[in-house]
C-alpha cells in the first residue's frame, strides 16, 4: 500500500513539475540584437501625435522604447542618461489606442492604417552630450499585442545594412 501510495505522489510531482514548465514563448527578453551588438529595453511611452488623418482614417501615435540607462521626465519631456533608445510613429485604426496587429515600416506610404514611419534607434546614446549612434530604419515590421497593462512588440528593422530583432514586453505609459 505505501508503495502505491508513493507512485502516486511521484507522478503528481512530475505531472506538476512539467506543468509548471513555460516555453520560450511565454516570456520576453527584452533584448534587441543587431550585428554582433545588442541592447535591453525596459520600459515605454506613447501618446496620440494629432487627430485622425481624413485621407487614411488613420491616427498617429508617438511611440518611444526606452533602453536600461535611459530616463524620461515627463514634466519637462526630457530624456536623460545614457543608453539605447527606439523611436517611431504608428497609425492606427482607432483614435482610442494604438490597436493589436501587424505594422509595416514603409518611408515612401501615405500613413495607412498599420503602418509605421519615421523611426530611429539611438545607440549607446549620451543625452546629456548628444553622442552616440543614430539608425534610421528604412524598413520592418512591429507585431503588436495589447495584453491589459504590458504590451508586447515583436521586433524586426532593417537601415540599409543591419538588422536589428528582437522584442519588447513590458509597461507603455500613456503621456
């Protein structure tokens, strides 16, 4: 009978163990490489750029993916510190929010609904002395998705010659 009863503890136990188990999916690094490089974002910001776009039914948001040693005071709108930082805008189908999907990086649209332009990645950036790298992405996707108060963005630019990958999954406060 102890016997029985020891078998079934151990395949509850393992049962459990394997349960508990997540895949790689489930969880985000936050880590962004390009060429050999790499950077870790930690935290975000948005806020609607102006009403919707009559000719598209879009609406523009200001995104900005803030690296580790990069801070924004959001009392004078500055960003301080030194570290990486990304940047772009994102046109959405409601003037609410910048809504779940796929967007696609295209410098020559005309600000359609899911896409996104004007974006850039500063790299090992000093704001206090305004040096460091500067990427201006020409191209790429954000997969976008809204999971209550995290969101999560699927990663992929390209400038003329690296690409950067990677993901995002954390806090975007609206300003």
């Amino acid at each position: 009978m102890n016997y029985v009863k020891s078998i079934k503890v151990l395949l509850i136990s393992i049962v459990l163990i394997i349960s508990s188990c997540g895949t790689d999916d489930e969880t985000s690094n936050n880590i962004i490489t390009f060429n050999g490089g790499q950077f870790r974002l930690y935290r975000g910001y948005q806020y609607k750029y102006s009403s919707t776009i009559p000719e598209t039914g879009s609406t523009p948001f200001v995104v900005m993916l803030l690296g580790d040693g990069v801070s924004y005071d959001q009392s004078s709108s500055v960003l301080s510190g030194t570290g990486s930082l990304i940047s772009f805008y994102m046109y959405s189908e409601t003037d609410a929010e910048i809504k779940q999907g796929d967007y696609t990086i295209d410098i020559f649209s005309k600000k359609p609904i899911f896409s996104a332009d004007s974006c850039f990645i500063l790299y090992n950036y000093d704001f206090s002395q305004d040096t460091g790298k500067l990427f201006n992405i020409k191209g790429g996707t954000f997969s976008v998705k809204n999971l209550g108060s995290v969101v999560s963005y699927e990663i992929s630019l390209v400038t003329d010659t690296i690409l950067f990958k990677g993901d995002f999954k954390g806090p975007i406060q609206t300003l």
